[in-house]
C-alpha cells in the first residue's frame, strides 16, 4: 500500500493493524469513542429536534462541529476524568493516538516534574513573569522571553546571559 502524503510504501495487512490507528483520535481507554462518535452520546441528536419541537428553531445558533481532538479531550475528560497535555498535542512531533492520557495528579506532575528521571523530559518550563503560562520547551520560553519581556543589556555586558525582567522598573 502506497500513502502517498507520507510518500511511502506499507505493507497491506501492517498499514491496517499498525499504521492507520496512529493517525486516529481513539480512547484507548474504552472502545466507546472511536476518533469520530461516542456512542454513549448518540441521543445528544435526537434531543435536539424534540427540544426545537423537531425544527432548529434558532438556526443562527447552529453547533459548531467539534475537531477530532476536542472530541477526544471531551471524551476523556467526562468518562474517565483523563486529560491529554495541550502543549504536547499542539508541539509534540507524536501521533495523538501514542500520547499519554494523564489523571489530573499526573497531568501537574508531567507539566512541572516531567515524566520520570528516565524519560529525559524534565517537564515544560513555567514563565516566571506571567505565572501560571507554561512552555512547551526551553527554547519557545526564550522566544516568549525576548518578545515579551526586558532582556537586562547591563547584565548582559557583565557576563550574566538571559536575565530578564517583566519591565524596566
């Protein structure tokens, strides 16, 4: 099988059972919610014609359809109080489906701690100027620093690289 977006070759039966769940939006904690529709939800439809008498009667007030990913983050969050990391779906080079589902104890300790003394993450860096923001690595932090913050110049001339401060107070 050729998938011509990643230009490459795969064979059939491995490109069904490992590649094409990569690209998916699953649970991976239940088999209720497959990337598209959650099955405990599939009356959400039918309420909303009984409750407009059949018809949208306001129909400038139109759902907006959710994305595979806010469906997902719904779904975790309501039925198994899980979270996915924001700053590691929207940074992380990883497929979604190989992203960890965090509790919300783990979640704090991935964003501050990281994920263990093996796994060479040490957790995503904090600004300390506009508490709680977090980054996604050391390098979008500088980055936020230089653009929005006081690089001290003086310090600089003396040796001591990257102080900055909220403003020039």
């Amino acid at each position: 099988f050729f998938r011509e977006d990643v230009g490459m070759f795969f064979p059939t039966p491995y490109y069904e059972s490992e590649i094409v769940p990569l690209f998916g939006y699953h649970c991976g904690v239940c088999k209720e919610y497959d990337g598209v529709n959650c099955n405990d939800n599939a009356d959400d439809n039918n309420n909303d014609a009984e409750a407009g008498g059949g018809r949208n009667k306001n129909r400038s007030k139109k759902k907006k359809k959710k994305t595979p990913i806010k469906g997902l983050q719904e779904h975790l969050r309501t039925k198994h109080r899980l979270a996915l990391c924001q700053l590691c779906v929207e940074f992380k080079r990883n497929f979604v489906a190989l992203l960890p589902r965090l509790y919300p104890t783990q979640l704090k300790t991935h964003l501050t701690k990281g994920d263990g003394p093996d796994s060479g993450f040490n957790g995503h860096p904090l600004c300390e100027f506009c508490r709680p923001k977090r980054f996604y690595d050391l390098t979008q932090l500088h980055m936020h620093l230089q653009k929005e913050h006081y690089k001290c110049h003086v310090c600089d001339k003396q040796g001591l690289a990257n102080q900055y401060f909220r403003d020039y107070n």
